[in-house]
C-alpha cells in the first residue's frame, strides 16, 4: 500500500526501515522523521506522518512480541509513543487554529 505519495513511499519500505531501525537499538524511540532520514527521504507535506505513527506502533508491537520481551518493558515503551504522539497531534491542531486568524 502506498503510504506516502510525494516520495513514493509503501507500507513495506516503512517497515523494513523501522525494523532495522529496532535492530540497532530495540528500546529507541522511533518517529516519522527517523524513519524518512533511514530512507534518505523527507517530508513533504507530512499529511502521511499520522499513518507512519501508526506502522511504527504496529510494527514495533509485533517487533517485540516476536522478541518476547518482558510486558513491562513493552508497556512502558508504548505508553512513551502514544505520549509523544498525543502531544505532536495537539500542536498539529493548535497550529491549524492559528493560520485561521483574522487579522
């Protein structure tokens, strides 16, 4: 599936990147931007970012269970992504609301 169109980027490419991402450091913190640097690729418009967020969590669960690691070390490792997350979508929202100002 593609998943971002301005670089012509799939769901596959994504994954194998965050996997050899987790290779090198299982515990890392993983978001859109180290993904597209691995790629050597950048965002564009970055409308794709939510959907990468949602193959790194997918992929990094499965990545762990695979793994078998402990539940406490994956719990506390997706509670930090879903954190991070949460925060980059709440400025991604203020953002928006600010560009429709009248001046």
């Amino acid at each position: 599936m593609l998943v971002c169109s301005c670089n012509y980027i799939t769901d596959t490419d994504i994954r194998d990147t965050i996997v050899q991402l987790l290779n090198d450091d299982c515990w890392q913190l993983i978001v859109p931007s180290k993904v597209y640097h691995a790629m050597a690729k950048r965002g564009r418009c970055c409308g794709c970012f939510p959907n990468v967020v949602d193959l790194i969590i997918k992929t990094t669960e499965e990545y762990h269970a695979k793994r078998h690691s402990t539940e406490a070390e994956v719990v506390v490792y997706m509670s930090r992504l879903k954190q991070f997350h949460e925060e980059n979508r709440r400025a991604d929202i203020e953002r928006r609301h600010q560009g429709h100002r009248a001046a």
